[in-house]
C-alpha cells in the first residue's frame, strides 16, 4: 500500500512537471516573439521603447526561456510561490486563492445536486426495469443527456434570469454576483443555483444512466440471488448487498468529474460569469498571461490527479477484490 | 434474446455461440458476430429513426451549397438594406418570413444558410475527428498490448499523461499560441482523443493475445505486423465501434462549445457553437429567440440522435449488456 502511494505519487509529479514544461514551450519556443512585442501585450496602449524595455526586463523576458523555466521551478518548489500576474502585477497564489473558493462552491455544489438525482433516479429505474418510472428516468436521462452545458446555461439564463426579470418584474437571479458561504448562506444560494443547476443536470443524466446499468449488473449477480435466498428484505438486499458494488464505476467517474470541476469549470464560470479559476484562466489566455496560465494548468491538472489516486484507494475500500500493487 | 441451439440442429457454432442473439431460423452458416449485431441494430426501431435523422444532417451538410443555392443567400453574404434585408434598421435580426425561413443573425446572413454550413463543421469535427482519434489510438494500442513490456508501459503512461491534461485550459492554450481555426479543433480532439480508443484497444489485445489462433498464425510463421492487424484486429472492433459512436456526440458538442468560447471556428466560417454565441452577444436573443432557438434545437436534435444511436449500436454489439451510457 505504502509502495503503491509513493509510486503514485512520484508519478503524479512527473506528470505536473511534464504539464508545466508544455505550457512553457507553447508560450516560449512554439510561440516566438521578441521581448518587447511580449512586453507590449502587458503595457498600456501607446507606451513607448523605453517604458516596453522596462517591462520586459521586470518581467524576465530577456532571459532564455529555460532559465525562466527553471526560476519558475524553483520559485514554485522553494517558496510555494507562483509568481506574478503579469496583467495586474498581482501574487498569482493569492489571486488563485481569492478564486479557489468559488470555484469549489460551484463544482461540490453542482456534485451534491447531480449524486443526489442520478444515483436515486439509477436505482428507482434499476429496480424495475422496464416500468414507466425506468422509461421516465430513461427520457430524462436521454433528453438532459444530449443538451451541451453552455446551452443548458443559456436556456436557464435565458427562463429565469430575462424572462422573470424583463416580463414578469421578478428578480430570482443576480446574474454575475458571487456572495461568500461564510458571509450570507442564503446569499451564496441565490447566487448559484442557476449555475449549480447548469452544470448538475446534464451529469446527473448520465449518473443515472451508469447507476442504472451498473445496478441491473450487480443485481444479477449470484451472490444477489443468495441474499435473497437467506430471506433478507428487499431493500437490505438492494441497498446493502447491490449499491456498494454497484457504485464502484459511480466512484471512477465522480472522482474525476470533480477533479476536472475543481480545476476550474470554464464553461460555466464563462457563461455565468463567475468569477472562478475558468474564467481567470480563460482571460489568462486571451491575454498569454503566462505565470497565470501555468498556475491554472498546474493546479487543474494537480486536481485530476489527486482525483485520480483517491479514486484507486477508494477502490480498495468498496471492493475488496482490488488490491493495490 | 434467447437462443436455442437446436434450431441449428444442436451444432456448435463456434462464432454465434457466446454472442447469443438474433434467432438462427433456417440457417445453419455461421453468421459473424459483426453480421449478427447488424441483424440486432435493423431492428432496433429507436436505433433506426435516429440513424436517419443523422442521415438526413449528413444529407443538409452535403447539400449546404445548394441550401445557398435555393435561397440565392450566399453562406457569408450579409443583407443590411432594402426591403429584403435581414436586418432591421436597429440590427435586430428579421424573424423567420418567405425570404428567410428561419430568419436573419447578426451580420444580416441568412441563418437558415448559416446553419447548413455549420452542420459540416460540426458533423466533420464528430464524424471524421473522432475517426482520426479511433485511427491512431487503435494502432497504437493494439501495439502496446501486442508488444508489452517496457513498451507497454511507456506507451499506457503517456495516456496517463494525456488524460490528466485540463482540455478545455489545454485547448485555449492552443488557440491563443496558434490562432483559433478549424484545423486547430481537429488536432484538439485527435490529440486528446486517441487515448481512450488506445486504452479499449490494448485492453482487448491483452484478452485475445493468449489465444489460440494467434497461436496457430505464430505457428504458421506469421509475424507481428500481420498478427496484430489481420488476426487481431477484427476481433477488436466491436468494442471500438461502441465507444466510436458514443464519442461523436461528446466531440460535435465539444467543437460547438470552443467555437461559443471565441477558440473554435474562425468566422466567418459557420459554426453552431458561433451562432449560439453570437445570439447570446448583448442579449439579442431576448429580441429575437428563434436566433437562438434555432440553432439550440438543431445542436440538440443531432447530439440525442447520435446518442440514441450509439445506443443502439451498443445493445446491438453487446446484447447481454445492460443498457447504460457511456461517459
């Protein structure tokens, strides 16, 4: 176990590393500017050499790109520290850690609302197969299934935030707006919702589906008929026998569903305009912000790894066949 | 999906036997499982009407210089003026009328044209991309199960690598070092496609490479090339055309999202995913909803019938298998 977290481990950083230097090559070598065309990106409109000169010397543009690399390195590895937003001059780490909360409000509460509609909706559908609430489930599954999340966003936008608000007078959305958990509970409710819907729907669609399937698998199972045999009830037999191993796929992609959302939920936080990781990574981009992109890659894909590797020890929990080696 | 062997005249059928399946009246031929799963799918009625609205949106892309044609709106010409125009004076698009059945969009173009063209961005990134993706990862999973070993490993923990990448973050990279285009969603997706056809591929190599037929080729002296691509190979494709079908929906709606993004396709060549956008641009959807709806309900129409066909095609390659959705 010991020797399997530390292989995994390893591993996962290697896989940082690799992502990092990618993003640095893409940024650097793949795309070639001089300094000063690169300092121009981050100078006021109509700045003149001198002032572009300066720029590009804070900067660090007149170094070669690998010692920029590696200062970025060690920086990162000796003082956790992510540099400079080169737009704002801000400290990346705490523009990150502004954004962090946000970007976890949304995806865990998107994750509660999508678990706690496919997994039953799974079951409900799995354990009459064939029946109208399996066709209803499956309808709904199918039709939330096949709609992107951008339009499911827009469409939501468009009922109950330009509908309610131009036609009927009624505000229930702030579009835009991010209140704190800790400040106002109801406040932070009010202003997610309409994005926790967006991105939970569609996933609870196809949680549905993986748990209905997963279930009438296990439900078939020998060792189903035995706990039937031995005159357990159906619900021990469904919810006790069945669900625990029925879920294990449920745990495969959950983890790295929530892992992708942590990293930032792009889409979402775009359309609604969230102020999370996506859209800080999204503006980053545009803009070639480069110690920004970098951090928001780093921390993403830092987010699908660890995703990754408590999804293998979960494993070892929920079914005992699994050994880790 | 019963089978009884005495239709076949209690002769074991080698090829049929584990497929279960299509009932083998009066025929005692061994069918491929390949033929047998076609049988299945014709008779899946879901699976078929879905195939032909999918025929019918390959049949609206090919067609689209025609749908230009027929409507003599050409597919970037703008009508900002005069009686017919698609705009009006205040650039609110026109609603659907005779002359624009489905109304204008935003530069004055006729989007019923506009949709036309933007049905082979999207059938192409889904159709031909994920054929590229299915391409490339078969070939080079076959060779990691094939060869093993330290090629094994290296090639599974490059995919490992792969798929720890953020896609959309990856994808923005991309678009702002090279500029956002249609090539750049093709290579996108191929990139980030082939892993998983790559990990089906070598899981089933790694089933069947033990067996006794590729045993009996080695026997005739057959070497690697031909065992892992006449041998194997057939016995792979199954499973490969499942999770190819099912992978077409997620690409035609991740090609839509990075061109509603600003980094898919460039205009003013048309795609979906700009049209949603560009309706969504200052409300203007709000004036006008059908510049929106529109495009949503055809956006929506060919991911649920790629979806229910996909379906289909898995009941049909597997039919002991639960029906459940492939993430």
């Amino acid at each position: 176990m010991v020797r399997f977290l530390i292989r995994r481990l390893l591993f996962a950083i290697l896989v940082l590393f690799i992502n990092t230097f990618v993003v640095f090559l893409l940024f650097y070598v793949v795309k070639s500017e001089t300094p000063i065309a690169r300092a121009a990106t981050f100078a006021p409109r109509g700045a003149n050499l001198r002032s572009l000169q300066q720029i590009a010397e804070r900067l660090g543009f007149y170094h070669p790109w690998y010692q920029q690399y590696g200062h970025f390195l060690s920086r990162l590895i000796f003082h956790g520290d992510l540099g400079t937003d080169f737009t704002t001059q801000a400290s990346v780490n705490s523009e990150l850690f502004s954004r962090l909360p946000v970007t976890a409000s949304l995806a865990i509460g998107a994750a509660v609302i999508w678990l706690a509609m496919g997994i039953p909706f799974g079951i409900l559908a799995a354990t009459k197969p064939r029946s109208i609430r399996d066709r209803l489930a499956t309808v709904f599954a199918l039709l939330f299934y096949s709609i992107p999340t951008f339009v499911l966003g827009l469409l939501l936008l468009l009922v109950f935030y330009y509908y309610f608000r131009t036609k009927l007078h009624i505000n229930i959305y702030s579009y835009g707006a991010y209140t704190p958990l800790t400040q106002d509970p109801v406040g932070w409710l009010k202003d997610l919702y309409l994005p926790w819907l967006s991105l939970a729907l569609v996933s609870a669609a196809s949680y549905s589906r993986v748990t209905r399937g997963s279930m009438l698998d296990v439900l078939g199972e020998d060792y189903i008929r035995t706990a039937r045999a031995k005159g357990l009830s159906e619900r021990a037999v469904v919810y006790k026998h069945g669900l625990r191993s029925a879920l294990t796929p449920i745990v495969t992609i959950f983890g790295i569903d929530l892992g992708t959302l942590l990293g930032g939920a792009v889409i979402t936080e775009t359309i609604f305009a969230l102020p999370g990781i996506g859209a800080f990574s999204l503006r980053a981009v545009i803009a070639g912000d480069l110690p920004v992109v970098s951090a928001t890659v780093l921390v993403a894909a830092a987010f699908i790894v660890i995703a990754n590797l408590i999804v293998d020890i979960a494993y070892a929990f929920l079914d005992p066949r699994v050994r880790l080696s | 999906m019963t089978e009884t062997l005495s239709d076949a005249g209690g002769a074991p059928l080698p090829d049929t036997h584990d497929m279960g399946g299509a009932p083998l009246v009066g025929e005692i031929a061994g069918r491929s499982p390949t033929r047998l799963a076609l049988s299945r799918l014709r008779h899946d009625r879901v699976a078929m009407i879905s195939g032909v609205v999918i025929v019918l949106l390959v049949l609206l892309a090919i067609c689209a210089p025609l749908v230009a044609h027929l409507t003599g709106h050409g597919d970037t010409e703008s009508f900002r003026h005069g009686s017919g125009a698609a705009l009006s004076p205040e650039n609110i698009p026109v609603g659907p009328n005779h002359n624009f059945l489905l109304g204008g969009d935003d530069q004055g173009r006729d989007l019923l044209v506009r949709l036309a063209y933007g049905a082979r961005v999207s059938l192409a990134v889904g159709v031909l991309g994920t054929l590229a993706s299915l391409v490339i990862g078969t070939v080079v999973g076959i060779i990691a199960g094939f060869y093993g070993g330290w090629v094994d490993t290296f090639i599974s923990r490059i995919v490992d690598i792969f798929l720890s990448y953020p896609i959309i973050l990856f994808a923005e990279a991309l678009a702002a070092v090279f500029q956002p285009s249609l090539t750049l969603v093709f290579v996108v997706v191929i990139i980030f496609g082939w892993t998983v056809f790559a990990r089906i591929a070598r899981g089933q190599v790694l089933s069947v490479r033990e067996r006794e037929f590729v045993e009996a080729s080695r026997a005739l002296g057959a070497r690697g090339f031909r065992i892992m691509f006449i041998d194997m190979l057939p016995n792979l494709v199954a499973p490969l055309i499942v999770y190819y079908t099912l992978t077409i929906p997620v690409n035609i709606v991740f090609e839509a999202t990075l061109s509603f993004l600003g980094i898919g396709v460039k205009p003013p060549t048309a795609s979906w995913g700009q049209t949603l956008s560009a309706a969504q641009v200052g409300g203007l959807y709000l004036v006008r909803p059908t510049f929106l709806i529109f495009p949503m309900i055809l956006l929506f129409i060919t991911t649920l019938s790629f979806n229910l066909f996909g379906d289909g095609v898995r009941d049909a390659f597997d039919p002991r298998a639960a029906r459940t959705m492939a993430k």
